[in-house]
C-alpha cells in the first residue's frame, strides 16, 4: 500500500524574477527615503501576495507601489505638522506678547516673537522656556496642537485626499488580483476531459449485430 503524500504547493516568492524585471519601474526616492525600508515593504507584499503569473506581477508591484506612497504620505505628513509647530509657537507668543502693545511698539514685538519663535525650534534650553512661560499663561501643549491642526488645516485636506486615493486604488488592485485567481481556476477547472483512443474507437461490425 503506497504512503499518501501531500501535494507539492508553489513556492512563495518574495523577489522579482529576472523574467519579469523589466515589469518593475526604477525605484523613484525622495531625499531622506531609504532604499533598504523600500524593499523590505516590497518583499513583504511580493511575499504576502505570492504573484505566479505576469499579470499577478503587474498587479504586486502596483500595490507595493501605491503602499510605499502611503507610507510616504504619512511621514511627510508628520514632518509637516512638525513644520506647522513652529507657527503655532510664534502665533501663541503674538497673543502672549503683542496683544495690547502700544502701536509704536508692535514691530519690534513682532521681531521679538519671530526669533522667539526661531529660538524654539533651534534651542532646546529656549524650547523649555517658552513652552512654560506659554503654559503659565493656560497654552499648554493640546492648545499649541490645536493651533497647529487649525493652521494646516487645507494642506492636511491635501493629505488626507492623498492618502485616500492611494488607499481606494490599492484596494482596488487586491480585488482585481483575487479576481485574476478566481477566473484561472474557473477556467482550469472547466477545461474538457479529453477521451483515450480506446474509447473514442468505432464499434466494430462484431458489436453492432
């Protein structure tokens, strides 16, 4: 009696093959993105989605291609928040500083805020002191976020435009993989049974009587 035995599955495969390489565009980074964390997220999916086809190729790297660009939605939105700071800083400093000052005087106030504002971004030691001498008039660091979020407010619009596009198709790609699948195995499971030669043979003369 013969042993059972499993059926040999496809191997997974998380590189590109040299075949289809010339499916893949060149990598496009911006300054400060890293080559390695682009293909460590690429070889992620590629081994997630374990493409066997050139059509599954060209739908894996779209959607490894449309994830690196919401990963990249997502920092540059950081950093932009990060950037907004700032003017939430010397906008908080204008209504702690400037706010009531005689008019002769109100330029040189605005002066002052702006390096204020400068010396906060650049100096910790400054940072720490503004931020307390801000706290100590109620501006704590949730009302210097709100200022932030009030002030980006069109560009994080952008953003989340952005990124929801990049989601949608991306979801869009996952389904039209599955489908590719589905309709292979439709079609496979659908193919013809071919008859032998034995039982496609003519009855002979004998058989007929």
């Amino acid at each position: 009696m013969n042993a059972p035995f499993d059926n040999p599955q496809p191997q997974t495969v998380t590189a590109l093959p040299v075949e289809f390489q010339a499916l893949c565009p060149p990598v496009q980074l911006l300054p400060g993105e890293r080559l390695d964390h682009y293909h460590a997220l690429q070889t992620a999916i590629f081994r997630d989605l374990g493409p066997q086809s050139a059509i599954e190729w060209l739908l894996a790297i779209d959607i490894a291609e449309l994830s690196w660009e919401m990963h990249r939605y997502r920092v540059l939105r950081h950093r932009l928040l990060s950037a907004y700071r700032q003017k939430a800083i010397e906008a908080t400093l204008r209504r702690v500083d400037v706010f009531g000052i005689a008019p002769e005087l109100q330029g040189t106030a605005e002066l002052y805020t702006v390096q204020n504002a400068l010396d906060w971004q650049l100096d910790p030691i400054a940072a720490q002191d503004i931020e307390a001498r801000l706290a100590s008039y109620g501006f704590d660091q949730h009302t210097i976020s709100m200022e932030v979020h009030v002030q980006a407010r069109e560009v994080l619009s952008g953003f989340e435009a952005l990124l929801n596009g990049a989601q949608l198709r991306r979801l869009f790609l996952l389904k039209e993989i599955n489908n590719y699948r589905r309709s292979r195995g439709t079609a496979s499971r659908r193919k013809p049974v071919q008859q032998s030669p034995s039982s496609a043979a003519p009855l002979s003369n004998n058989s007929r009587r």
